[in-house]
C-alpha cells in the first residue's frame, strides 16, 4: 500500500521519455540495442556505453536510486550469457558464484543499495527460476579505502594507481575451486576488474570471469 502511494505521489517516469509508468518504457527499450563484446578472453561486455539511454539509464540507476534499471539490466545479461548455461548446468549442478564489484561505502549509504549487487540479484533469481545454481555473495569483496571515482583518474596509470589494494576479501574460502563472475555497470580501461580479480584469485577459484553491462 504504502508503495501505491508512493507510485502515485512520485510516479516512476523513464529515463528515456519521460513518460510515467515504468522506469524505462518499452518504446525507449526497443531502441537499445545489445551489442555483446568480448573485451578479453575473460570479460564480456553487452552494451554500448556511448549509446545514450544506456548512459542515462546506469547513471540514474546509480545516482537517481531507479534501483528497477538494474533488475532491467540484470535480466539482460542473463539472457544473454546465461540463459544458455542451463542445460549444462542442471546437469552438473556445479554452483557459479556472483561477486557484485562494490561502489564506495559513501555511495551505498546515499542510495541505499550497491547498483552492481541489484544486477547481480536480478541474474541470480533469473537463473533460480530455470534451475541454474547461481549464488550471490554481496559482501565478499568489500572496499578497503576510498578512492576517487574512477572517471575522475585521467590516464591508464592514474587509474591503475587510484584502485591499487582497493578491495579486501571476505569469507574467500567460499570461492575455493568454484567458477566467479564478477558483476559490474561499466567497464572502460578495466583497472578496477584486474584489481577485483587479484584480491580473488589468492582463493583459489577455479576461474574467473568479469560481466558487465556496458563498455
Ligand atoms: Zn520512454
């Protein structure tokens, strides 16, 4: 109830048109179009971040709290790199575990949520309903200090060094001999993931990919 009248003081508009309704319509939908990239033998990639409505969209997932994007995105990748793991999988039954790439404590604070854990919830109950066993481990890599965000890092090396020792592990035993995707909104020189990945791999996983919504 309490939602209801929230919707009706406060409609949900889209980010696209501005339409109310729904977060992002589907009139404004049909115009993104995927583009799946694989930007390294490990990370995969599937929107085009020069697109607008992507940009719009993440930005407002992150800072406008349209927490409903990263359902929207979430499924998105699901559809597009898991979907097709489920026979192999249900077969199997071999447990992949989803590591959602922390934003700065400031910033969960704010919008009372961590953007790239939304997504990586959105893939996990997508998956439960088919049968895939996707677990996600919300704080298992957590932010040891705050750095500056990382458009603000201008060159490679700048960025690099801004996420240096940046993340801390958790509860790592966890991971031992399992398959990880690392979720993350966008991925552009890809220092944060190589530095995600170095404080992972110490845990022995069996491997480890990096999914992102857009690059
Ligand atoms: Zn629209």
């Amino acid at each position: 109830m309490l939602k209801d009248l929230l919707l009706l003081l406060f409609p949900e508009r889209c980010v696209g048109c501005n339409k109310t309704g729904s977060p992002l319509c589907a009139l404004c939908e049909r115009t993104i179009t995927t583009r799946p990239q694989a930007l390294s033998s490990t990370t995969a990639a599937l929107f085009d971040y020069r697109h607008p409505l992507v940009k719009r969209a993440l930005w407002a997932l992150k800072y406008h709290r349209k927490r409903a994007l990263g359902k929207y995105f979430g499924l998105a990748l699901y559809r597009e790199f898991f979907k097709q793991l489920t026979r192999e999988n249900t077969l199997n039954k071999e447990e992949i575990v989803l590591i959602p790439v922390p934003a700065s404590v400031k910033a969960v604070a704010m919008r009372g949520y961590n953007h790239s854990g939304v997504i990586a919830s959105a893939i996990a109950e997508a998956g439960k309903e088919d049968g895939l066993s996707l677990r996600v481990e919300h704080k298992m890599l957590v932010k040891r200090r705050e750095n500056a965000r990382q458009v603000e890092a201008r060159t490679k090396t700048e960025r690099e060094k801004n996420v240096e020792h940046v993340f801390a592990v958790r509860n790592g035993e966890r991971i031992a001999g399992k398959t990880v995707i690392l979720i993350d909104d966008v991925v552009t020189t890809g220092a944060t993931v190589k530095e995600a990945r170095r404080a992972l791999l110490p845990w022995k996983p069996k491997r480890i990919l990096t999914i992102v919504v857009a690059h």
